[in-house]
C-alpha cells in the first residue's frame, strides 16, 4: 500500500460520508487506473429502495461497459468498506485487479453489534472467500475511528 492507496481511501471516507448525508449507509468507493489517476467513483444509493445499489458493484459495472480486459485487470478499487459477497463477486466477474479497503467486514459486524443494529441479510465473508484470486489489502487502522463514527450515527437512536 502506498500514499496514493491512502489519498484515494480518504476520498472513500469523504464518499461514505457524502452518502451518510444524503440519508444513505455510509460506504464510498474509487476505481483506479493503474496510472494511479481516479476513473471512477460512487457512493452508497440503497436508500432509494435497490439494496444491491453498493458503489463497489457499480464500478464494476462501469468497468465492464468502459474498459478492455487487461484494463480491468491493471485497476484497483479502494473502498471505505470491505466488499461484502455480492460485490467481491461482481468485482471477480469483471476480472478487475486489487482491492484495497479502510475497514474490513469483521470490522463492521462488530460495530453493528455493539450498536444493536440488525444484522445484514448476507453472510460477512473476507473477499478471499468469494474471490480467491483477488489481491486484497485492508484493513488500514487509521481510518477504523472515523468509519465506525460514521456507522454510529447511521445506528444512533433517534
């Protein structure tokens, strides 16, 4: 991992944030080239009512539609938020690259715990459970206060 993987976490986080204020599940991603420029980014958008609108499926959708293979294969996804089986899925599918995350699965079950929240529908598994062939990296302990804040006042009590 290195400064750009961070700077482009940062931007997950500001992302999560952006959906949390938009009445969203804070979770925000950046697809990066291997130039190490931003292509593509998105942000949580199941509050609409499509639980499956994750930003992580959505730039591997954007990929398939406007990268050649070996395009795929030479990007990164950064994400707030390790991907949950659907998206680990997608990402395989598409034949993206690496997958570098701020807090990882484990991570969020335990907070979700600690806050009385309902569990998810689907099963937390590690990427490398759903998509063995994934080069992943994550968590990054410095952003574990300010996500966990953020699914702290999704939860908090009202």
């Amino acid at each position: 991992m290195d400064d750009a993987d961070l700077m482009h976490l940062r931007r997950c986080v500001e992302l999560a944030t952006e959906a949390l204020e938009a009445g969203d599940e804070p979770f925000g991603s950046v697809l990066v080239g291997p130039d190490g420029f931003a292509l593509a980014e998105d942000r949580n958008r199941v509050a609409g009512g499509d639980p499956t609108r994750h930003p992580e499926f959505a730039l591997a959708r954007w990929a398939a539609e406007n990268l050649a293979p070996g395009e795929r294969a030479s990007a990164t996804v950064c994400t707030s938020g390790e991907h949950c089986p659907m998206c680990a899925a997608a990402h395989a599918w598409v034949g993206l690259g690496r997958i570098v995350y701020a807090t990882s699965s484990a991570q969020l079950a335990g907070w979700l715990g600690e806050l009385g929240a309902p569990a998810a529908p689907v099963r937390a598994l590690p990427i490398t459970e759903v998509a063995p062939d994934v080069v992943v990296e994550g968590p990054v302990p410095e952003f574990a206060d300010e996500v966990r804040e953020l699914h702290r006042r999704l939860h908090a009590p009202r």
